[in-house]
C-alpha cells in the first residue's frame, strides 16, 4: 500500500521504505562440557563473493571426520565478515584469504579456533584449550596454510610441491613466518598428517618434506639446512608418524626449544605447549589466572631436575613471559631452596603474596613441616645457609646469583632423521586428503 500510495504521489515514501536489514551476527551455540563438544564448519563452495560456511555441534568422540586448520593469526586488523549460514561473523585478514582459497577444494568438515571457540567465553576458551592435545590427535589430517610463497617466474620451475620439492625450497619454507609461531609447535606434532598449504593452490605433504631431509642427511650435503631455527629443527625431532604415540616432553623441553616462537597472551607461552608436555606434568587451563600465576604452575610442576636445570627454566620462560626480572631473581633462590628440601620432605607448591602495607615486602613463599618460608626474607630473619645435606656443587650453585643464559646452540637433529628415514610416508596419499 506504501508503494502505491508513494507512485500517486510521485515522491519515495522514506518512512515506508525503510534502510537495509543488517544480518545477525552469529552468536555460538552453548558447548555441553560433559560430552566434550566441539564446533566443526562445513566451507560452501563458491568462486567470489565472501566465505560462506555451515556450522554444527558434535560430541568429540562422536564427530565426524574432520581436518584441523593450522595458520597464524596475524594483526587484528582489519577484519572481514564470513556468513555462518544467514549471520556474520567477523575474522582476521589471513584466516580470510586462506578460507577464500580453501573454499573450492576442501569439501570435508574443518575445525578451525577462530571460529570454533567462542573467543570471548573465558570458561569456553579454559576447556576448549584443554582439550586441544585430543582434538588435533583426533583429526585425520592437518592444513597449515603458510600463506603468501612467492610464485615461480615466467619460465622458471616451480618447486614447492611434492615432485619437485629440493633442499633450498624446504630452507624457504621452514623460514616462513608460520613457524615463529607458538601455537603452530603443538598443531603440528600433535596431528597424524601434515600438508603446508601455499598461495596458488600448491601444497606440500610434511612427509614429502622430511624424506628430502632425510637423503641430504644421507648425501652428505646437510650444510645446506644452516640456517633453519631451532624451532622448524625441533618439529622435524619430534615429527610422529600416523601410528606413533603423542610427543611426551618435559616442560624444560619446551621450554628450550619452542618458548621463543611468539603469541599475543604471554599466559599462551605456557597453555600453548600444555598438549605436548607429558600428562603427569599438565594442570588446568584456567585464563582467569595472572600471567604470573600462569608462571608459577609450570614451575612447581619442575621437579627432580638439577639446580642449574631448573635455574636455567627459570630465566628463560619468565624472561620470555615478561616476568619482572628482580622477580625471578628472588624466586630462584627460594626455588632452588625448597628443590633441595623436597628429596628428603613434603613441600608445599610456592606461592605469592602483595605486601599488605608499606613496611612489608612483595615476597614467595612454601611450606614444609607447617613452617612457611619465603624469600625475600623479612629483616629481621638471617639468610638460610645451604643445607649440610647440599653436594659442594649444589652449594655453589644456591650461592651464586642468577645470570642470564645466552641462545643455545642448535644443529639440525641429524640423529633422528637417519633412525626414522625408512618410516617416512608416502606424500602422495597424504595431499590427496585436501
């Protein structure tokens, strides 16, 4: 009737037209945590326009199969809109040009974090992280999209596929922005098979990678690998096979050769390896906690390691957490005191404590037998001498301060390639699952 009433008159009747509906942005259905349920999409495939994809909710155990999408996050802007069937949902620039590439190719059901978690649900994201180590070994395969590899020139061969893949383009590869990441290091030792995904179409199977490997080993011409991190030399150590148990590291492990790559929560420098560390060593995801207190579980989950070992554990992941330096200082020595008292007492965890008043201090402390020790000590309290139990060697190093651990060096884990070559995989099955 507007309409019609609007063509009488001969003007738009702007009341009764109206703006544009915006769509709904999507709103993620509630998780059963009981079920251990989990969020897989479905891509629909289209040449242009934005991505539009199909979410549902399974029981892990129950879900269908699905691949695991391994990528970097990057900047938060800009953003770009995906549908998840009529609703939108906002995500990061190169989650979006990985989808837009994907969306033709890839007809199977993703999981995907971005999307999957509802990232600003705390207790969401506390079990869903819990959960990683049996959601990527769950997954029958794992994409890691490395992104933007510069295209072969006008006459040259391309080399970044599984036929033609040599040494110099796997040095190319492994120097990709991707592998700096923190959260990549679990994704991709926690998953059956890994295919690298490029611009382009062009994919390379993880096992293709690790075969050429393994013959440069063989021909002698290793020198070439010179300049991978330590962190593409540690994914290639610890590479599993289909068959082959879940990596089960300790956390000084970790701690070495994977703490340096990057994350936005430094709390992630430590959940983001929880899936890799052995079992006995994980505690619960919790990101209401402080960065500090996300500290302090991995140290006192450090035990029956040497003083210098664990000294070294300290400087490094608080350094690289952020952790104020005159902070880890004092946690060593009461760290290093209640290691020593715990091979012959029970201990309680360490703990901190903010000063109540201005004549306190800030300070750590434990308990064994009902007494508390802390560090710094009150005024009034001497300092503790090392224990007439302690090694001469164990006094020195309670007595000596803190110092700073230069980067380790690292050579390509030469041993493991030669002992794992007559297991590598056939590429080819492995690329033709994407």
């Amino acid at each position: 009737m507007c309409e019609r009433e609007a063509t009488i008159i001969g003007e738009p009747h702007e009341a009764c037209l109206g703006p544009p509906t915006e769509p709904a942005t999507y709103k993620h259905q509630p998780l059963m945590r009981s079920l251990n349920e989990i969020r897989l999409l479905k891509l629909r495939k289209e040449k242009h326009g934005p991505v539009h994809c199909d979410v549902e909710v399974f029981p892990l155990e129950k879900a269908p199969k699905y691949i695991a999408l391994s990528y970097r996050w990057g900047p938060p802007l800009p953003l770009h809109n995906i549908f998840i069937g009529v609703e939108t949902l906002q995500i990061r620039d190169i989650l979006n040009s990985c989808l837009l590439e994907l969306r033709e190719d890839v007809d199977t059901w993703l999981w995907i974090d971005q999307i999957c978690i509802a990232q600003s649900d705390t207790a969401e994201r506390n079990h869903q992280v819990g959960m990683m180590s049996r959601i990527y070994s769950t997954s029958a395969s794992l994409i890691a999209w490395l992104g933007d590899v510069p295209l072969a020139r006008p006459g040259k061969i391309d080399r970044f596929n599984d036929r033609r893949l040599d040494p110099a383009s796997i040095v190319v590869l492994l120097g990709n922005n991707y592998f700096t990441k923190l959260w990549i290091v679990q994704e991709m030792l926690l998953s059956k098979n890994v295919i690298l995904c490029l611009n382009g179409k062009r994919c390379v199977g993880w096992s293709r990678l690790y075969a050429v490997c393994n013959e440069s080993y063989k021909q002698q011409t290793w020198s070439v690998f010179g300049s991978v991190s330590i962190t593409a030399s540690g994914l290639i150590e610890h590479a599993r096979d289909p068959g082959d148990l879940l990596p089960q590291l300790t956390w000084m492990e970790c701690i070495r050769k994977f703490s340096a790559n990057t994350c936005e929560d430094a709390r992630d420098k430590v959940y983001g390896m929880m899936g890799i560390v052995r079992e006995e060593d994980r505690f619960t995801v919790d990101y209401n906690k402080s960065v500090l207190e996300v500290f302090l579980d991995v140290v006192n989950m450090i035990k029956n390691v040497p003083l210098k070992t664990l000294k070294e554990c300290l400087h490094i992941l608080g350094v690289r957490m952020g952790i104020d330096w005159s902070l880890i200082q004092d946690l060593g020595h009461l760290a290093q005191e209640r290691l020593e008292k715990s091979l012959r007492e029970a201990v309680s965890p360490i703990r901190f404590k903010k000063a109540d008043n201005e004549e306190e201090r800030d300070h750590w402390w434990y308990e064994c037998n009902g007494k508390e020790s802390c560090y710094p000590r009150p005024p009034s309290a001497s300092p503790a001498a090392p224990s007439k139990h302690t090694s001469g060697t164990s006094r020195r190093i309670l007595q000596r301060p803190l110092r700073r651990f230069a980067k380790p060096s690292y050579r390509f884990p030469s041993t493991k390639i030669r002992n794992r070559g007559s297991r590598v995989m056939s590429a080819e099955s492995t690329v033709s699952e994407v």
